[in-house]
C-alpha cells in the first residue's frame, strides 16, 4: 500500500517528547508486513516498573491480547515488543507460538523473564505472522536502545495513520515533577469498548500496578472511549501504562488515587489520553472534518453516550457533514434509532451553535445558510438535547468520504 497524505486534521505543531529515566526504545524494519519501513518496536523498561492495561473486549481477541492479559497480573514489566501491518488475530496455535517465542527471546535479550515482556501487533487479521524475523531483529534492537527515539517509535506502530500520534505532560506530585509520555496509533476500525487502537503511555511517577490501573481505566473512559470513526472494533486494542518509578516522591506513601496529591498527576494523563484520542479521530481514515457531538438532557451519562454514539456513528450523518450538507434530519433519526429515552416534544438541535430545531420542530428563524457555512468548516459541532433529564455526554467522530472506501479497498495490496 502507498503512503497516504497526511490528514489536513493533522496537528499543526508537533508535541515534543523528552527522555523518561528506566525507558529507552529501538525500531528495526524487521519486513513483518511493510518493505522499507520501520515495522518492529522494542521498549525497555529498567528492573522495578510497574505496569497495568486496558484490553479490548473484543471476543475474536489476538494471542497478543490474551498474553497481556495473563501476564499483566504480575504488575511488573521489563519490555515491550510491537509490530505494525501484522496483526496476529486469528491464527490458531501459529499466533500463540508466535508470542510465547517472541517473549522468550525478548526476555533473553533484556536478561528478564518472558511474564515480564508485553507484546502487541497490529495490522492484518488471519494472516500467519513471520515471528521469526522479530526474532532475528531483537539482538539489534536492544544493542541500538535509545531513551529519546519517540517520534521514530511511534511512527514504527502506524499502519493507514499518516501522523505519528505523541503526547507529553509534567505533573506534580508533592512539590516534585514527573513526565508522562504517550503514543498511539488508530486510524481505521476504530469504535471503542475499552481503548481503541494501541496506547503506550510511560511515566517516571513512582506508581503501583494497582494505582496504574485504577487511573488509566478511567482517563480510557474520558477519552478513548468516546471516539468513533467507523463503529468497528479491533480484535487488537489495547491501552498499555507504565511507570519506571525513577522519579518524584520516593518516601511518601499515597494511599489511594483518589489522594490529593494525584489530583495534578490525574489532570495531566487525563488530558494526555484526550490528546491522544483527539489525534487518533483526527486521522480517521479519510477524513475531511472532526466532528464533536454533545448530548444532553438524557436519562443518564450512559444514555447521552448512546445516543451520541448513534449520532456518530450514522453513515447518513457522516457523509452528510463530508458533503457539507445541512440535513439535520439525519440527526433526529439517529436519534430515535439509540433506543434511549427521547422526548420528541422538547427535542432540541444546534449545529455549530446555531440552534436549527426547538420543542420538536425547526426553530422559526432557522437559515440554514449560516449552518451551511459551519458545515464547510474543519471543526463540525452539534449540540442536542433530548427532554429527559439531566445526563450528558460528548463524543468525538470524523466525516465518512470517498477516500475512506479507497483506503480499505487497497489495504491489503
């Protein structure tokens, strides 16, 4: 497949990430799927970092999610491999052998156990993969183990993307900074139920497993969850977080995450993991325009996110907005197609902030000219209420184009 041109949603200004003490990384163009590209990850992690993850709930889940799962319990993590273009999922006892070998010899090179070594793959569904040639390149990839290779290493995990997604904060913690760096990858078959795409998101806090856990389930609920771009959900995702406990507070004990003195360490992943979903919609393959799409006014949070959800992923509402077409009647169609709660009578839309329907019917006032304006812009809002209560929620999605049938019709060839 060619490269394709970057998204014109593309960060203007790319997001510089520096070292983080007890992590280093080396890309290799191991040939696993790409020709000429780098397409094989290997982070390290120095001995005493912690480590928790969010898993798709995906029930045709890859070898590579299942022995993440198994061995996240341990809490503890020395390495992490990664591979692009191959997504070992559904490939019977090839796939399981592929990970069991990969970790032994990882484990080999970074002198640790293979429990210690978290893998994921990404890329083409039921094909077997060639998991010796990430094999043969991991002597390689630990002798070349950098601490500042960021941007190499997230551009190594992309496939359709055409941005490598990074994110940096600096938190306090006790009157003492800690880094949080995280990359992502996700473009296409992206429809959340855990942490669409893969998310690797490495602090130097001095943070438990447990407390890993805890914080990135709900920044994952914050954020990743609450994008869609084709209401496809992969048999890979997975949002992975480690600490190497280098630095800030050493001595202090912090009982819970609810402590205060998380409160900033909280705010900054959370906004990092916002960041890095925002990115990944933004490279929705295809797309032309990021779409936000707030609910109100519903029987629940659950409810709102439902009814959003129905909004954005709609085909007719998606190509509506690609076409820069006003049709607000798509909206009231989805929905009514969530099978939440809406009152009819008091339904409420608002496009770009310009209010197109009131009390169940158009506003009298409506110009959908003005509308037609916010619809050719880059950034789409809609707003709406649906007369019930009081639960609300916002999710982000993209345009559906022409482009997106050409991307995944040439995938593969």
């Amino acid at each position: 497949m060619k490269p394709l041109p970057v998204s014109p949603l593309a960060p203007n200004k790319k997001q510089i990430l520096t070292p983080i003490a007890g992590c280093r990384m080396a890309s290799r163009k191991a040939r696993i799927y790409y020709d000429g590209r780098c397409d094989m990850l290997l982070m390290a992690f120095d001995p005493g970092t912690t480590v928790a993850g969010v898993l798709t709930s995906n029930q045709m889940s890859s070898p590579s999610i299942n022995w993440c799962r198994k061995h996240l319990s341990s809490g503890t993590a020395r390495g992490l491999v990664v591979n692009a273009g191959n997504a070992n999922s559904f490939t019977g006892a090839h796939g399981v052998i592929a990970c069991a070998e990969t970790a032994k010899s990882a484990a080999a090179v970074l002198r640790c156990e293979p429990k210690e070594i978290m893998i994921a793959s990404t890329g083409v569904i039921g094909e077997p993969i060639r998991y010796e040639r990430i094999i043969e390149n991991l002597p390689a990839a630990q002798a070349g183990l950098v601490d500042d290779a960021w941007e190499i290493a997230a551009a190594t995990i992309m496939t359709t993307d055409t941005f490598a997604k990074m994110a940096s904060r600096t938190a306090i913690i006790h009157g003492e900074a800690v880094k949080i760096n995280g990359i992502a990858k996700g473009s296409g078959m992206i429809a959340p139920n855990m942490a669409t795409t893969l998310s690797f998101i490495v602090t130097d806090a001095k943070l438990p497993s447990s407390f890993l856990k805890t914080l990135l389930t709900r920044g994952i609920e914050r954020s990743f969850n609450l994008i869609t771009v084709d209401s496809d959900q992969s048999t890979n995702d997975m949002a992975m977080m480690f600490a190497t406990c280098k630095s800030g507070p050493q001595n202090i004990k912090i009982s819970t995450t609810k402590d205060p003195a998380l409160r900033d360490f909280r705010r900054q992943l959370y906004d990092l993991l916002h960041d890095l979903a925002i990115q990944v919609v933004s490279d929705g393959e295809g797309a032309s325009k990021l779409v936000s799409v707030a609910v109100s006014g519903a029987a629940s949070t659950l409810a709102a996110k439902r009814i959003a959800m129905s909004i954005a992923n709609s085909p007719l509402v998606k190509t509506a907005i690609a076409g820069g077409d006003a049709n607000w009647g798509r909206i009231v169609m989805a929905v009514g197609k969530s099978g939440e709660k809406a009152n009819q009578d008091k339904l409420s839309i608002a496009i770009g902030g310009i209010e197109v329907a009131s009390n169940g019917m158009r506003v009298e006032s409506y110009d959908e000219s003005k509308v037609a304006n916010h619809m050719n812009n880059k950034n789409i809002d809609i707003a709406v209420d649906v007369g019930v209560a009081r639960g609300r929620s916002k999710v982000w999605t993209c345009d559906l184009t022409h482009k997106y049938l050409e991307i995944n019709a040439d995938y593969r060839s």
